[in-house]
C-alpha cells in the first residue's frame, strides 16, 4: 500500500479555465466555488473561467487558485481518498491546512483573499524575483548575504533551482553575481512584488488581525510547514507560522525530503499544472508524483488507492 502525499501548488499555475470541469460536473466542487465566491465577496467563477488579466493580479490569483485547488480536493475526498501528510507551496499551504482539517474552507477562503490584497500593496514601489538554475544552495546564501540591499533565498524548489527575492536593484546585483560564480541560468519572474522577503513583514502583520477571528481545529491529518519543513503538531503553533510564511523562504525541497524520509512514496498535485510534480522527480526519482487537475484525472486515483 502507497503512503500518499497531497500536495498543493502556488502561484505562477493558474490559467483561465482551470477548474471549469469540476465546476460543471461535480457537485461538490461546484458548492467550493460559490462558497469562494461568498467568503471573499468576489465573482470568483468569472475570475476563474472567463478571459481577464486579474486572474494574473496577486490580489486575484491567490483566491482563483485556492478555489480550484479546493474543489478538486473536495471531489477526491468525495471517493474517500485521504492523504497520510498534506504540505503546498506558498499559496499552496492553505490548500494543505483545508486538507489537514485546520480550518474550515469558508475561513481559508477569506484569509486567503485578504493574503492576496496585503501582499500586493505591501511593496507599492515593486520588488524582484529570479529564479536561479545550477547553483548550490550555500553559495547562494552567500552571495545574497554579501551583496548591498535587501535580497535573500525565496524558494528552495528543488535541487538546482533556488528563486531569490528582494529590492529590484539588489536582486539585479545578485544575478550578476551569481552568473559570475557559475549559474547556468537567471530567470526574472513575472512577479508583482518580491514574496516571501523581510519586505513582506508588514502584509503578515495585517494577515494576524484576520486570523485573530479564525478557529483553529486539531489537524486531521499531519502536515509540514513551509516554515520549518517540519510536521505541526500543535495548533496553538499555526497562526504564527502563517504570519511567518509571507516573509521567510518556503522550503519546499526540504519539506518533500522530509515526507520521503518518513516513507511517503506518492505524491499527489491537486490543482493547476505539474510545476510540484517536475521538482518532486529532480528531488527524488524513485518516488511517484502523479497531478489532479481535470476531472478524467481523477481516473489516476484507482491505480493508488
């Protein structure tokens, strides 16, 4: 018997249409979305599934994606198919707690869209992600810690591939140099601000105030902090860990290292694209990594469960 992995991704995914499947054929999916809809006072189905920009606006993006991310949950465990560990990158830890059982779906979908609003005006003067190919992660560090101005690690998103984040002018003198010490690549993300840096201090302190008013269940099944890539075993231990999130780096290679090591050997993307399920083959080959993301996906289930 596999020992299964949910996991979700973050933002970057998301496409016009995403989720239109399970809207249409599966009940439950479709009463996700219109309770998206009402939690964050949005017209979340035409954000979704008809052509517009905003679904490329953080503001927007993070509640379109958790929408679709949560209804294509709500149909997986509609067949009985739980998970033994949940985790998500980013954004994508929402969808984890929504499957760990931490807080109700109604909840996460109005701190989720408040989480969009904070994070897009935190930095009204913008910011910088890169994406950094063939580097160790240390030297990395190093040469963020040595260079002038606000940059450091964002993601650690697999062996290979570490994305930065910082003021425009200190990330760009990062990439310099870091492609003088040998990356093989530097890629600008399409960003409208620079995530999880010391910038975004402020979005997790406005993000405190709407999770005073949230309850906080015991995790129904364990999951891993982006955080500490480690389990959250208490639940006095979440809200904190969440403010944290919006600033400190998302240890997403460590976090699918851990699972493995406590004998996870599937893993299972729900929601847009295969982005997690690409890191999770460079991060270890031996494991499976299969994406939900249409409903004849759902056929991928039986060959697990």
């Amino acid at each position: 018997m596999s020992k299964v992995a949910f996991i979700f991704p973050g933002q970057g995914a998301q496409y016009v249409g995403m989720g239109k499947d399970f809207y249409e054929q599966i009940e439950v999916s479709r009463e996700m979305f219109e309770l998206a809809g009402k939690a964050a006072d949005l017209d979340v189905t035409s954000l979704c599934f008809e052509e517009n920009q905003r679904i490329h606006i953080t503001e927007y993006t993070q509640i379109a994606m958790l929408a679709t991310e949560v209804a294509i949950l709500k149909a997986i465990e509609k067949n009985g198919n739980r998970p033994d560990v949940t985790a998500g990158l980013s954004l994508g830890e929402y969808g984890a707690l929504t499957a760990a059982g931490v807080m109700s779906p109604e909840d996460i979908f109005r701190v989720v869209r408040k989480r969009g609003i904070y994070m897009q005006e935190a930095v009204p003067s913008g910011g910088a992600m890169t994406a950094v190919l063939g580097l160790p992660a240390d030297l990395i560090e190093k040469i963020c810690e040595e260079t002038e101005g606000i940059v450091s690690i964002a993601n650690y998103n697999c062996p290979g591939q570490i994305v930065i984040t910082g003021e425009v002018q200190a990330v760009e003198d990062a990439t310099e140099a870091l492609l003088t010490a040998g990356a093989k690549k530097c890629i600008p993300l399409n960003v409208s601000g620079p995530f999880h840096s010391s910038l975004m201090a402020g979005a997790g302190e406005r993000l405190d105030e709407v999770l005073q008013n949230v309850e906080i269940q015991n995790m129904a099944i364990p999951y891993i902090s982006n955080v500490t890539a480690d389990y959250v075993t208490d639940k006095k231990q979440v809200k904190q860990l969440l403010i944290r999130q919006v600033s400190s780096p998302v240890r997403w290679q460590q976090s699918v290292e851990r699972m493995i090591a406590d004998g996870i050997d599937t893993f299972i993307e729900i929601g847009p694209g295969k982005t997690l399920s690409g890191f999770i083959r460079k991060i270890n080959k031996g494991v499976k990594a299969v994406n939900i993301e249409r409903v004849e996906d759902l056929e991928k289930l039986d060959t697990i469960y």
